[in-house]
C-alpha cells in the first residue's frame, strides 16, 4: 500500500508540473566554456547578444563558465567557438529535462516535509523553500524569539505581496551604537542558491544563536531575504530561469533586472524585453526604492554591506560600473580573501576576489549605490558557487544546496566579525529600531 501511494503521489507530482502554465525549454542545451584569452572574452560577450546567450555563471578570464543556449543558434555558437579555438563541452542536451527531474525531487522533499512531524527547530533544508514558506518562516521567529528578532515590510511589489525585512539582534534591538550588517538576497530571482544561503544564515543566527552568540555580541543584522518576491514567486510557478521583477516594461515584455535599477551610475542597458533591462528611469521599481529606503534608514549603523547572488565563485567589490578604482580598495581585498579563505578552509571551492568590472564586466549595481551614495565603504556582492557541477548553474542537486548555505555561511561569518569591530560615530539621534524596524 505504501509503495502504491508513493507511486500515485510521484504520478501526481509530475503531472502537476506538466499541466503548470510553465515556459518550456526543451532542447535549450548548457555548455561550460573556458575563456583563455582576452580576445575569448570579448567573443563571448559578443555572442550574448548575437546568439541571446544565458550566463548561467559569468564570464572571466581562466575560468569557467556555464552558458545556456537555444536550439535555433546552438550549431553556430558551437561552429564560431570552434572556429576561435574556443574550449567548451556540452554539459546538458536538454534544459527542460534536468529542470523536470530537480523539480520532483524538491516537491518530493517538501511534500515529505509536510506529511512529516517536526522537532522543536523550525528550518529544515532540504528542499528549495517557496516564498510562502520562506515568510511563514520569518513569521515564526518573530512569535518564537522576540528578544531576538523583528520584522516588518518594506513595501509592496507590482504584484501586491509584501518586502520583508527581518532584524537580529542580542537585544532584539538594531539601535544606533551597535555596527550592523545589511544583507539582501535575492534580487535575481532564479538564483535560489543565494535565497537559501540567506535563510540559513538567518536560521544560525537565530535558531543556533548559542552557538554563534559571538556573532550577535557585537553585531546587528539587518536582513531582506527575498529582495525580488514577484519574480521569486514566478521562478517556482512559471519559469524558473526568470530573472527579473514582473512588473510591464511596455506592452509586450515584463520586468526590469532590479540590480541595474539602481540611481547610481544608471545607464539605459539593454532594450525592454533584454534580461538585463535597467528600467525606463533610475529606481523606477518599487523592489528597488524598498531596496534604497531599507539603506537610508541603516546606512549610519552598516559597515558590511553584502548582496548576495549565484553563481560563480566570486567575492566582487565597488566599482561595478566602470574600470575605476575605489580608495579602500586594497582593504576591500584584503577583507574579501579571508572570506575566500574561510570557504576554502572546510573543503569549499576557491573564490576569486576583486573589483566588479575587472573580474568580470562593467554595470552597476547595488554595491556600487550603497558605497557611493551612503558611503558604506565594505560593500561586496557575493556570487556563491555553482555546486561541484558547475554545468547545473542555477539548477543544482538539494546536497549540492545544502553544501553552498554551510560555506556561505562561513564567509558570512568573516563580515559579521569584521563589522562587530568597526566603531560607530556617536549620533544623538531617536533608536534607529524606532524608525524603521
């Protein structure tokens, strides 16, 4: 009986995601490609707009790199790298299959989770969480530990749903002499990795505080898991590749990429439907003006500020825009390697740390708003790893997941660290909780 009932439930998984108003990519294939040369860089970049190429991982020199590409340009992107010399593999034939396959397992692991009685710790992770999930999750703690924890929203979407922000603090208090670090995650919605990363962290802080009582001492932690909830909501209904917000761009296309949307350095990248539009105007999204409300109100307080998205192994720092080198650079290096260090340190993979335009391409972003418009001077975004098979990209085994939270984790706890030892300049201001949190 129980064998046919797990066989049922299985059937009805995948007939749930067969009858799901999703985007197919069927026979859209993923080729891990290495970039020797300058001159392979500059083909690729090309090519990402020639071919509508998908970077699954970026582009950098002597790495690796994960590209996604349609079945209608997969003969001439494979002809035109061979022709330049350009190695590459093919790693999936067909996109829509692995998709498939990582997307019964998830159901089936969260499917087991319900059916399943839990112990006294809330988080399990042992499948991607869905944004309900993720907000029934930070509603819990705030009933669960509230001389710890706050939340509020910050905002809406286009779409109506709430921003939440959660606070985690020793007193429950984020006031304004204690220095604080400022997290989102998210911002791209189908780097589920990046949300997952976030949420554990939130879970050590708050469900293991003993354990990392030293993280809590000294530091607050302002936290937005999910900076981008429409387009989240839309990766685990519709099309898990989406990438943007889902708010009209003009009458055809949706969205607009939120990370290029900030006022700082703005520039008009890519047309309306491109997966990299910045927006009609600097923060024309309502995601992005939470984004700059929630830095305004702790920007005092932040001396980490960190935006964390997958994948690709990199710890990137200000400036994105263009090849310009900021003051603290050297600081920002130095700060950045014991984070990649600290990953190394358990098994993890090896990080490369540098400035955003250098190590990979100019655009702007929200690290490069919140260091040169609120002078936060240790800003970084933070591509996490793409698993021990880099060719999955965002579509990674849950083991996989399990391991990247445990080794962001780490590098997490290098900046809190940091942070809990930077002093803040006294103020005599109302608590900084009292006006936001």
């Amino acid at each position: 009986m129980v064998q046919i009932f797990g066989a049922v439930s299985l059937l009805l998984i995948l007939l749930s995601i067969v009858l799901a108003d999703e985007v197919s990519y069927k026979n859209y294939k993923i080729y891990n490609v290495h970039t020797k040369t300058h001159a392979d860089l500059e083909l690729l970049h090309r090519l990402r707009i020639d071919l509508d190429l998908d970077f699954w991982s970026p582009a950098a020199l002597n790495r690796n790199s994960s590209v996604m590409v349609n079945p209608w340009n997969d003969g001439l992107f494979r002809e035109l790298l061979t022709k330049n010399d350009v190695d590459h593999r093919l790693t999936h034939s067909d996109v829509e299959s692995l998709m498939n396959q990582k997307s019964v397992e998830n159901r089936i692991n969260s499917r087991r989770r319900r059916n399943t009685k839990q112990d006294d710790t809330i988080a399990k992770f042992d499948h991607f969480w869905t944004l309900d999930e993720i907000y029934q999750y930070l509603d819990d703690l705030k009933q669960k530990y509230p001389h710890l924890v706050r939340v509020k929203d910050y905002g809406v979407t286009h779409e109506g749903r709430p921003i939440k922000v959660i606070t985690i603090s020793a007193t429950g208090v984020v006031d304004e002499f204690h220095p604080a670090v400022l997290i989102d995650g998210g911002i791209h919605a189908r780097e589920w990795a990046g949300h997952m990363s976030v949420v554990y962290l939130i879970h050590q802080l708050v469900e293991r505080s003993a354990e990392n009582m030293e993280l809590l001492n000294s530091t607050n932690w302002v936290i937005m898991p999910v900076a981008n909830p429409d387009g989240y909501f839309y990766t685990h209904e519709s099309n898990r590749l989406w990438r943007k917000n889902r708010a009209p761009a003009n009458t055809v296309c949706i969205g607009t990429d939120l990370n290029r949307n900030f006022p700082f350095q703005w520039a008009f990248y890519g047309g309306e439907c491109s997966i990299g539009y910045a927006g009609p105007t600097p923060a024309s999204e309502l995601e992005t003006r939470a984004m700059m409300l929630l830095m305004a109100n702790y920007a005092r307080v932040t001396k980490v500020y960190l935006a964390v998205h997958s994948c690709g192994d990199f710890i990137l720092y200000p400036y994105g825009y263009d090849y310009v080198d900021v003051p603290n650079k050297a600081q920002l290096q130095e700060l950045g390697e014991k984070a990649a260090a600290a990953v190394k340190a358990i098994g993890g993979p090896e990080y490369a740390v540098g400035n955003s335009a250098t190590l990979l391409y100019p655009a702007n972003g929200s690290d490069d708003f919140i260091y040169g418009s609120f002078g936060v001077e240790y800003a970084y975004t933070l591509e996490l790893s793409c698993g021990a098979n880099s060719g999955d990209g965002f579509i990674i085994d849950l083991a996989e997941m399990q391991k990247i939270t445990k080794e962001a984790f780490e590098m997490f706890k290098v900046f809190g660290t940091f942070a809990g030892e930077q002093k803040v300049k006294p103020l005599n201001t109302a608590n900084i909780a009292d006006q936001s949190l």
